[in-house]
C-alpha cells in the first residue's frame, strides 16, 4: 500500500483495514510469530551460512556472496530473448478514444476524460478494455464516462 492509503486507514479514531476496511481491534503483538521467526533457522544461498529468519534481511543486504547469488539469477532471467512483442497488445498506455492524445496510463486517461471530455457524449471504444484479452475492439460504450468511473476507478494490475 502507498503511504497516503496506510495512513487513512489507520487513522485513530478509526483504524481499518486495508483490503477490506473492517475495522481493527486494538492490536496486539504476534509474540507466536515473533518467537518463530528468532528460532528458525536458515542458510544464506549466498555463503551458505546458518543464522535464524530475524538476522536473514540484515545479512543478506551486507552478504557479497548473496548479492552475487541475486545477479545470477536476474540474468539467468533476462538472458531468454524476449517474445516478438508485435503479438502482445500494450496494456500499460493507452490513447484518448476522443481527441486521440496517447501514452496515458489507466489512471491518467480517467483523469484526462474526466478533465476534458466530460461532457462528450460520443459513443467511444474504451482502449483500456480494447487491450484485454476478453475486450471488444469494436464496442462502443453507450456512456464512456460513467464507464470510465465505475470500471477504471483504480487498476487491476495494482489491485490484484
């Protein structure tokens, strides 16, 4: 979660929360949990050696051997070339459907429809459901905004 978001849900007279904003008890320390984390034990993957889960993040960030570890296996990933892209539609920027402006991001193009096209009562194809694989290319949206406001509050990527 974003700070702006954590810190209206734990606001002190009401803290609740984040997912699905029921309200909080007081909290409580999970001493249980707390308790396993200091007596497990694990093994860096770096230089193979033994500590407990409560000295595993700290190590890590100093462990050359762990960093190295890391590396290996982010260029183990990014060594298979990419897929031809050509085939994959873009589902991160997206154009006006009214005045054809492009590259805005989900959020942004609410913003910009609701700033400068509000009141166009075009009947228009929504890009955003156009990219997806279950999208329309072809539907136009009766009303585009109220579409706009009830599909695209927020986005599915950062919601999931």
């Amino acid at each position: 979660f974003c700070t702006p978001c954590l810190q209206e849900c734990l606001k002190p007279k009401k803290p609740v929360c984040g997912v699905c904003r029921s309200t909080l008890s007081p909290g409580s320390r999970a001493l249980d949990l707390e308790k396993q984390i200091e007596t497990t034990e694990t093994t860096c993957n770096g230089c193979n050696k033994k500590m407990y889960l409560s000295k595993m993040r700290s190590h890590a960030a100093s462990c050359s051997k762990y960093q190295n570890y890391i590396m290996e296996g982010v260029k183990a990933v990014t060594k298979e070339p990419l897929h031809n892209t050509r085939n994959f539609p873009n589902r991160f920027t997206f154009p006006c459907p009214y005045c054809s402006e492009k590259n805005f991001d989900q959020e942004g193009l609410v913003e910009h429809c609701k700033a400068l096209h509000s009141m166009d009562a075009k009947q228009v194809v929504c890009p955003i459901c156009a990219s997806m694989p279950w999208g329309d290319p072809n539907y136009r949206s009766a009303n585009f905004m109220e579409h706009l406001q009830r599909r695209h509050r927020f986005s599915y990527d950062t919601f999931v």
